[in-house]
C-alpha cells in the first residue's frame, strides 16, 4: 500500500480555509457536507501537531541563575533590547 504524502503547513491551512468556505456556503449536501467535515477534522489535527512540533524547537539558551546553560521556550514579545553581546538571553535580564 502506498502512503500519500502529508501536506504542508500552508497547504494544509490553505484546504482547511477551503473547506471551511464551502460549508459556510451551505451549498453542499448533507453527504458532501459530513466528508468535509471530516477531512476539516483530519487537517485540523495536522495542523495542531505541526504547530506543537514547531513550539518544541523553538527554544532559546539561556543560563540560570547559577549561571548554568538552560533552554526556556521562546517567547515573541521579548525584543533585542535584552540580548547580550553574543545574541543570548540571561535569567536576570527578565
């Protein structure tokens, strides 16, 4: 048995939004209806695992407060203003 190729993020996404507008559309029949509805399911757990997926390497060094190298997640709202001379982050910088 041959396996399909798993879409893309933005591929995936751009299905969903698809799928999305034809329901909203209510033009579908109840059975077209119900299989978008599904394949919408699938994408949307898809999408959520490639989200968690991307959360998971989005980290940062840091160093604790015993100066220790450690990893925290990575956090959009922090801007350059608190980077050190070498990029990083240090624990009293927060």
């Amino acid at each position: 048995m041959k396996k399909t190729k798993e879409p893309s993020f933005e591929e995936g996404l751009a299905r969903l939004e698809e799928l999305v507008n034809a329901l909203e559309d209510r033009a579908l029949s109840l059975d077209a209806a119900l299989t978008s509805f599904e394949e919408g399911l699938e994408l949307s757990r898809h999408l959520r695992k490639k989200i968690e997926e991307a959360e998971g390497k989005v980290e940062m060094l840091t160093r604790d407060l015993a100066g220790r190298p450690a990893a925290r997640p990575y956090s959009p709202s922090e801007g350059g203003e608190n980077a050190d001379k070498d990029g990083g982050y240090d624990a009293d910088d927060e």
